[in-house]
C-alpha cells in the first residue's frame, strides 16, 4: 500500500446486453460475473479491478451513459499526478461467428449498422465524430497486442489480434474509448469473444481474468 512499489493499474470493464440476433451475450454474463471470480482466483498485487458495467447495445442514443461511465475511471486521477497510476479501459464484445478471442487494434470513425440497435438507430456510412473527419479516420490502441496476443496463447488461449471490429455498436464505442483515452492519457482495448455455445463459459471466464493480468503485464 502507499506510494512504494510499482503504480497500480486499475482495470474497467464493459459488456453488452443481448441485441438482435443474439438472444444471450456472454459479454453480459462474464462482465456480470467477473468480480466474484477474480475475488476468488485473486489477482497478481498491484492490479485492481474497477467498474464493471453492462451497456445497452446502442449508439447514439446511449451515448451520454457510455460518457458517464467512461469519465467515472479517471475522476481524481488529476488530483494525484505523480502516484504513477493507470487506467486501462476492457471492453467486451460477442462476435457470434468467430471461433477464438480477438484482440481489436483499431476502431474505424464509421457507423454503418447492419441491423437497428437496442434504440431503433440505424445509421448508414455516418461518422461517428464528424470534427475527426471522413468516415475512413482510424483510432488505434497504444497496447502492445501481439505481446499480449503471445502471451495469451502460451496460456492456452486461441487468440488473435484484428483490425476490423466490424462497423456495429461494438466499433462505436471502441471509436469514442479511444478518443477518450488520448485525451485522458490512460489505455483502451477492445476484445471479441465468441458465443458460449463456441467456447464455454469457464474457458470464457479464465480467459477474462488472465487477460487483466496480461493487460497489467504490458501496460
């Protein structure tokens, strides 16, 4: 405790509620879930898990509640600027046809819903900030992903990294994370998990807490 030994990362996370065409979200369960079992597994010193916090799979219209749980992680991180600590935000979400955990290195300022979300939006080739400019602007992490993505498979894990979160709510809020961390100076990822009929929810869960204490590792 106190100021000796190394800064302390604080870790949220985010998941999403079901949505069309996806009647379970693991996201929802495993963020749900997930202090309880990091309670019970215990996680390396110095890494604290934060919010963990379910979202409306929507865009626009749940904006303003992404901002309040997004500015909640660094109130008062101003207040000590030499304690050295970092704030690292996870965020999950379900790609129903993926086979293996995917690591997402960029979000796209692009908003191009396949289907309306939870709220009815259907946007259509639409920026998501339109001060940040045309629709083919990037955001990248400043995570070292194929570190972490090696460090996972050697843990057992099938994981990859991508540069396409696709152009749905998940993109969405990755574009406005990013863009949040730069301003604020902390860390954001983006993670895609698979259904629980793909990969089972204890396999899900594992995977979850050892990607906290890897996040930690690299930061």
């Amino acid at each position: 405790m106190g100021s000796e030994g190394p800064p302390e990362v604080t870790i949220h996370v985010t998941g999403f509620k079901k949505f069309h065409g996806v009647s379970e979200n693991p996201t929802e369960t495993i963020v749900g879930n997930l202090k309880e079992y990091v309670k019970k597994k215990g996680l390396p010193k110095g890494v604290n898990l934060g919010t963990c916090c379910v979202l409306d799979t929507a865009g626009e219209g749940a904006l303003d509640s992404l901002y309040q749980i997004l500015k909640s992680a660094v109130t008062g991180l101003d207040l000590e600027p030499s304690n050295g600590a970092r704030v690292i935000w996870l965020h999950f979400g379900v790609n129903s046809g993926a086979t293996r955990f995917a690591l997402e290195n960029q979000a796209v300022n692009e908003a191009t819903f396949r289907c309306p979300d939870e709220l009815g939006w259907k946007p259509q080739r639409l920026a998501i900030v339109p001060a940040d400019g045309g629709i083919s602007q990037i955001k990248e992490t400043s995570l070292p992903l194929d570190k972490m993505t090696k460090a996972l498979t050697k843990m057992g894990f099938d994981v990859t990294t991508s540069n396409d979160a696709g152009r749905f709510v998940c993109n969405y809020v990755y574009y406005h994370s990013l863009r949040f961390a730069e301003e604020h100076g902390i860390k954001s990822l983006f993670v895609h998990v698979p259904l629980f009929l793909t990969v089972d929810e204890e396999t899900q869960m594992q995977f979850a807490a050892s990607l906290l204490e890897v996040l930690a590792l690299f930061s």
